[in-house]
C-alpha cells in the first residue's frame, strides 16, 4: 500500500482520501488499546488512513490508561481524525488473573495525554463494555475484521472464551506485545529498576493470563514485540522532521507529545510499539517473519512481593481467588508447545516506517468530519 502511497503529496492524499472513500474496499478494523503514549498515534493511524474503515475502539483499565480517563481521551483523539464517530467502549478494570500492573507515574501520563489537550466532545461510551462491542461489531460485519491489539490482551480474551464463534470473523490478530531474542523492557531505570523479569514485555506482563489464553486460541495471530519494534527508535532527529512536516491537527498533537517527551527521546528508549503494529495494518510487508506456536510463562506462587499492586480486587472478575505469580518470569513468551502457529514479525523497514506517519498524521480531515 504505502509504495505507491508514500509518494504523495498532501493535496494528492487528500484527493486520495476521497477517491478511496467512495470506490475502495476498505479493510474493516477494529482497534484495542490501553491508551498508552504510544498508543494514541497508533489510534490516529487507523482513524486516518483512507483503506482503513475503523468500526470501533475498545479498552479497558487493565494497561497503562483508568476507564474513566479513556473514555473521554478516545473520542477527543478521534475528533482529530478522518474517523470522529465511530463506537468506543470500555472493560475490565484489573487484569484476569495477577496483581500485577504499570508504574502509577506512567498511567497518569496516559490518563493525561502527557498534558496535550485535544478537542472536547459531547460523544459517550456505547452501553456495552469492551468484549459486547466486539461481538456486535463483527456480527455486524459481512466480511472479515481485522483486530489491533496495542495494549493488555484482556478484551480479546474475555472475548474468545464468551464468544468463539466469532473467530471465523476475523482474518487477523496484530497484536504489539511480547519478544523472543530481544531484552525485555520490565525493568526501566526510576521506575522498576531492580526488578527481577529480564525477558518479559509490558503489554503481556500486564495480564500474562489473558496472553497465553490469545496464543492457544485458532486466531492468525501477527506479533509485532519487541524484536520487530527496537528496530524502529525514535530519535531527536526523527522528532525534528516530524515538526518539520506537521500541517494537521492530528499531526500538531503527536509534535507537541514528541515535544513534551524529548526526554524519553533523549534516553534512547523511546520506540515505535504500538504505532509499529497499526502500520503493519495497513502495511503488511512491514512485518516479515516466522511462524511458529507461542505460549506465555505464568507459574503460580503462594504469596505476592513488592511487584504486586495490592489495590486489586482478592477475586478475579470470574469471581475465582486472584493469585500471585512469580514476577521473574510471568509474562515471558516462549517459542515452543502444541499451540497454533503465529507469525512472528522478525525484520521491518524502519525508514518506511517513519515515513509513513508522518504521510498518514497529515492527510487532511474531510469536511464533515467535525468534533461535536
């Protein structure tokens, strides 16, 4: 897609935009987010770019981003983009198994958009949670779905035990989460700087229960983790030509994020997550791997440690006893066991990449398509 799409000017993705609205089969998206930083660009990708139809956003308050904070952040990201409409609901508020969960000072990031405003929208939350809108919006769906995950895999879960019949509705899984080769990224520096998981990833940390649940399932399953995404860094450079090119209100947020983390930009650990899983979306090319079956590590232990966020309910929302697990390795993914084959996104194309953000964050909204 991007070949031909990359070389556009921004009148010509307008006009592009329009063209494809009308006569294009759009691929049929639906996206699932924690509404973390990385996260948000992820969101505008797939509200953005003119072969995407995106049918509906879910999260819940499992990853980095409350509920409650998400469910006004989402319709106010939206309102920057080609798609302000579109349903968005929320879940869980603990994981579905485990007590454990992203520093506090990173989900008030996420909470707060990093301090970068964005429309405000009388639009509210659809009456169903995260795993309902899921279902509706497939069974809706005369064609397949594709399904982003950019956060906990807990929706997507709870979906396929409540609802497996609706697998045949979609034709893939992207999902930012988990590595194999790669460092893990548990133990950052001022925040978690002695912890003792070495290996595992965030987004599966989070709710290791629900990933292993995701990789035993008959879904075709692309993992975009962290051998793919530390591929792609965000560099000083990079923020400085993004700035260069911003001429929409999607693309002026995402410069002023980059502005107010030139910090995280600065410490070399800023990557692209969750927006390197939208483009692989719209892109798939940019994921080039191996299949093979996944599991996650999750070993139960009698008692928690200083990891365990003891504010989480004793009972799980199956109404089960929660349990603790050893922190050093919940959360890891394996290669190996009897479980479905998954593609596993080994080499990209960084330069594309970037490219690519900064071509679908520009395409200029239609008119019409006004914040209320």
């Amino acid at each position: 897609m991007f070949q031909g799409f990359s070389r556009l000017s921004n009148a010509s993705l307008v006009m592009a935009f329009s063209i494809f609205c009308v006569s294009a089969s759009a691929e049929k998206v639906i996206y699932d987010t924690d509404m973390g930083i990385d996260d948000w660009s992820a969101m505008l990708v797939v509200a953005n770019h003119p072969e995407i139809e995106l049918l509906g956003v879910t999260s819940n308050g499992v990853g980095e981003g409350h509920c409650a904070d998400n469910m006004l952040n989402i319709p106010g990201l939206l309102a920057l983009s080609n798609s302000p409409d579109v349903p968005f609901a929320c879940g869980d508020d603990f994981p579905m198994d485990g007590y454990y969960a992203f520093p506090a000072p990173w989900r008030q990031q996420a909470d707060t958009l990093s301090g970068v405003p964005v429309p405000k929208t009388n639009r509210k939350p659809a009456e169903i949670d995260s795993v309902e809108l899921i279902h509706q919006l497939l069974s809706q769906q005369n064609e397949k779905v594709v399904l982003l995950s950019a956060g906990s895999l807990t929706n997507i879960a709870q979906w396929l035990q409540k609802y497996p019949q609706d697998i045949p509705k979609v034709s893939r899984l992207v999902m930012m989460g988990g590595g194999f080769d790669a460092p893990g990224n548990i133990i950052v520096p001022g925040f978690t700087g002695d912890h003792p998981n070495k290996k595992a990833e965030w987004n599966i940390y989070v709710d290791a229960v629900a990933a292993d649940i995701v990789f035993a399932s008959d879904l075709a399953v692309e993992v975009v983790g962290l051998d793919l995404t530390n591929q792609v860094m965000v560099t000083p450079e990079y923020a400085k030509q993004f700035k260069s090119q911003v001429k929409t209100q999607a693309a002026e947020f995402w410069d002023k994020v980059l502005d107010d983390n030139d910090w995280f930009i600065e410490s070399e650990e800023y990557y692209f997550w969750d927006v390197l899983a939208a483009l692989v979306v719209v892109e798939p090319e940019l994921c080039q791997g191996e299949m093979q079956s996944v599991w996650v590590e999750h070993t139960k232990v009698p008692a928690g440690d200083k990891w365990v966020d003891t504010s989480m309910p004793d009972v799980t929302e199956a109404g089960l006893p929660r349990s603790h697990y050893d922190p050093a390795t919940f959360g890891i993914t394996r290669i190996g066991g009897d479980n479905p084959k998954v593609k596993i996104c080994r080499q990209t194309q960084p330069q594309r990449a970037f490219d690519a953000l900064i071509e679908i964050l520009n395409i200029e909204k239609q008119s019409g398509n006004n914040a209320i």
